[in-house]
C-alpha cells in the first residue's frame, strides 16, 4: 500500500489588526474599565472583605454567629 500523498499546504490567513484599530479599541477599552473602576466596591463587598481580613469566617458576625441566626435580639 502507498502512502497518501500529502495535501498541498496553503499560505497562512493574514491575522492581527493594523494598529490604527489597535489604539481604538484600546481607547474603547479604557473608557469601559474607567466607569468600573469610578463605580466602586458595593458596601457588601467591602464588608466581606474587612470580616475576611480580619479572620472571620464568611457569613457570620463579628461574633463568629450565623447572620441569619433565629432568636438573636
């Protein structure tokens, strides 16, 4: 039996972008991340944070207690 002849390669596609839209999408993408980062961190996720820095286990009060425990005053 004889091997198959191989198929004849063809010239890789032209990829990548010129970089006149490069820069535009840079700049689109910056504009996008600015309003992100101008929107803040939500109080609850600063408090995660704090409670995880602080060593608390999420989920619970200061106290080490369930947020939603029944019967707290």
């Amino acid at each position: 039996m004889k091997d198959p002849k191989p198929l004849p390669s063809k010239p890789a596609p032209k990829s990548g972008l010129n970089a006149e839209i490069q820069a535009r999408i840079g700049h689109q993408l910056r504009a996008m991340y600015d309003d992100v980062v101008k929107q803040g961190v939500p109080d609850r996720f600063a408090d995660l944070i704090r409670k995880l820095d602080a060593g608390e286990p999420p989920g619970t009060d200061g106290e080490g207690l369930p947020q939603n425990s029944i019967g707290r005053d």
